[in-house]
C-alpha cells in the first residue's frame, strides 16, 4: 500500500463517538491523518478525557460550534472547514456517522471538490423525526466513496439510487474500537470492585437522546422504571451533562435516589462496566453496536433504530414507561445461559479489519487520480 503525503486526508469529527470509532483509522493513517475537531462536544471533562484516553493526536479546532443549535452548528463548522481546506487542501476527507459535523465535513468537501468519504454509509432508521436521519441520507447522497458497515445498509444505498461502484461493505470500526480499548481483565475487575459491583450483579445504563430528556413526563417514566431495578439489583448511571441538567430543571432528582450514579466515564472504563453488567440500558446507537461485540443483552430506549442487526438477539427495542422495566426483567430472566448464547454470537458489524479496508480505499484514491476512480466507477 503506497504512503500517503503528511496531512493529506482531512478526518473531521466533533462528538464523541466519533472520536471512539475513528481511533485505529487514525492510527493506521499515521502522518497523513489531519484531524479536524468542529467541537460539537467539547469539554475537558468529557471530550479532552476522550483525546487523552485514546490517543488522538492534538487535533485542529474550529470555535464557536458546541452547544449552539443544529442549524448554527452547521453553517459555523462549513465557513471555519471551507478555510482550513483552502489554506490546506487535502486529498480526501473522511466524515463518520450522522453528526452535524459530519455534515459539516461532507459540505465543505462537496462545496470544494475534495473527494469525500463516508465511514458507516447506509444507516436508516426511517424516522424522518431524528435529525441524525436527515445527516446521513445528505452525506450519502454527497459522498464519493460509501463505506457500508453491513450489507444490509448496502442494500439500503442501493435502493436509494446510489451506484454500487461508490460502495463498499467493510464493516464497523466499532468492533476495532472495542476490542483495541476494552481494558485486561486484570483492570476490569478493579473498576467493578473500585465501585462495589459483582460481574452479573448489575444493570448499566445511559440516557441522553432528546427524545428521552427534553419532555419531562418522557424522562420521569424513565427514570422511574431505573429507579425501581434498583429495588432488585444495583443500577449504574454515568450521567450525562445535559441529562443532569434536564433532571434538576425538571425537580427529578429524587428518582436518582436509589441509583449508583456516577460522573460520566471515560470510554475504557465504559467497556470495563459494559463487559460485566448483567444488561445494559441505553438510547446509544453506539451502545447497540459495542454489546454486539461484548456479548452482552441490551434494552433500547427509543423510538427507532438504525441498527436492526443488533436486533433480536442482542438488543429489543422499547418505549420509555412500564414496556422498559418488563423487557429488563424478561430479558435478566434468561440467566447465565442467555449472556453465554449471547456471547458465543459473533458480531453482526464485521470482523474487526473496517478501519484497514478504508485505509487502503483511501490509498486507491491517492494513487488512482480520485473518489470515483477508487470506487471502480469510470
């Protein structure tokens, strides 16, 4: 695989997970990764903990972007990335996901003619209320190369009109990401006893998605269905800032009461808990993917997905209410014997090489003269 030129492929995030899924790409670039952090999370409890943790090397930050509105977001991050790739034009860029900065990313390129690049092309949740649902449909329409996690969001491309040639199943990143940063068992086992938990004696969960914290009445019956878990076995909650705020805003802090409530963790750390809890709870998507990869049962908190491979075996989708606390109790039912079917399953997001399939893909855009020319297209 020929080198590529220092600083020729531009990697543009801004959340967190992000962060996570691109590391080993990162890594595997070396020199030519040029990351650009639009700082749509950013703050050093979480964000810069997230940089050290994983090793990412100092990024280029734009300003003004965190916790604006999705419009602003956007339209700040194209103006401040339109500068930074006419002072340093690269070769490519990479955008990740369905954020607002990978849409930011994929519209600086497009507007310049860079060749642009979709890590986990194809998600569809079919639910045009997620903002998310409209990034990825825009960035897929934009995008040069696709880099499909599955072949089911292949298929999902491929009805939509876009041409095979600009597809590529390589799967996730995330299954790289977790097996690169789960700590020794050695290490896990001191994060349990550090906050007096037994493996298997514990339910995780995270809360975070609007659709589960802006309306009161929603947050209530969520936190309510945790709280009374916590009558049968410990509930562990790294809580999110923005969730912590929506709590005290909406006088629900009580319901914390019963809760091992925690700050929020470091992405090792999570993979530490995840690995040994009994089941997770969570309105993630990213969380759908890593308990494939963990072999652990999930409950969803949502609405939709766009992850159905996680679905039935590892994760079940439930509304927030009474629907959430019966599929916990279902689900813990199954014992012993249900996590070990569980973690017998290999992941349905790949085998673990997603991020060396991009980089040579990225390399064929270097020697082959462009996006369309790499993605076998004439």
């Amino acid at each position: 695989m020929p080198a590529l030129p220092p600083r020729s492929i531009a990697i543009v995030l801004g959340t967190r997970p992000e962060l996570v899924k691109l590391t080993e790409l990162i890594r595997l670039l070396g020199p030519a990764a040029h990351v650009v952090h639009t700082g749509q999370h950013y703050d050093e409890e979480l964000s810069g903990r997230f940089l050290a943790d994983l090793a990412i090397p100092e990024p280029t930050y734009l300003t003004g972007i965190g916790g604006r509105s999705r419009a602003v977001q956007i339209s700040a991050a194209l103006a401040q990335l339109d500068a930074v790739f006419a002072a340093e034009p690269p070769r490519a860029v990479v955008v990740q996901g369905d954020t607002n900065a990978a849409l930011s990313g994929a519209l600086a390129a497009n507007a310049r003619g860079i060749p642009l690049v979709h890590v986990e092309a194809g998600l569809r949740s079919h639910d045009r209320n997620m903002p998310e649902e409209h990034n990825r449909v825009l960035i897929d329409r934009l995008a040069d190369v696709l880099c499909a996690a599955t072949p089911a969001n292949r298929d999902n491309l491929l009805a939509e009109g876009i041409a095979a040639g600009r597809v590529e199943v390589t799967g996730n990143t995330v299954v790289e990401a977790v097996r690169g940063q789960l700590p020794t068992s050695a290490q896990q086992f001191a994060e349990l006893g550090r906050l007096g938990l037994a493996s298997d004696g514990y339910v995780l969960a995270t809360v975070h998605r609007p659709e589960n914290t802006d309306d009161p009445a929603v947050l209530r019956a969520v936190l309510a269905e945790l709280a009374s878990l916590a009558a049968e076995l410990p509930v562990v909650l790294p809580l999110h800032p923005r969730t912590r705020a929506r709590i005290e805003a909406a006088g629900l802090g009580g319901l914390l009461e019963p809760l091992v409530v925690t700050e929020p963790l470091g992405y090792r750390t999570f993979l530490a808990l995840a690995r040994h809890a009994a089941l997770l709870v969570s309105d993630s998507g990213g969380v759908q993917e890593e308990v494939t990869v963990l072999g652990r049962p999930l409950v969803v908190v949502r609405n939709s997905t766009e992850r159905p491979e996680a679905m039935p075996d590892f994760a079940e989708l439930v509304p927030a209410g009474a629907e959430l606390g019966e599929a916990v109790r279902r689900r813990l039912a199954g014992g012993p014997a249900a996590r070990a079917r569980l973690a017998a399953l290999p992941s349905p997001f790949g085998d673990g090489l997603a991020s060396r399939r991009i980089v040579a893909l990225l390399a064929g855009l270097g020697v082959r003269g462009g996006a369309y020319a790499a993605a076998g297209v004439a």
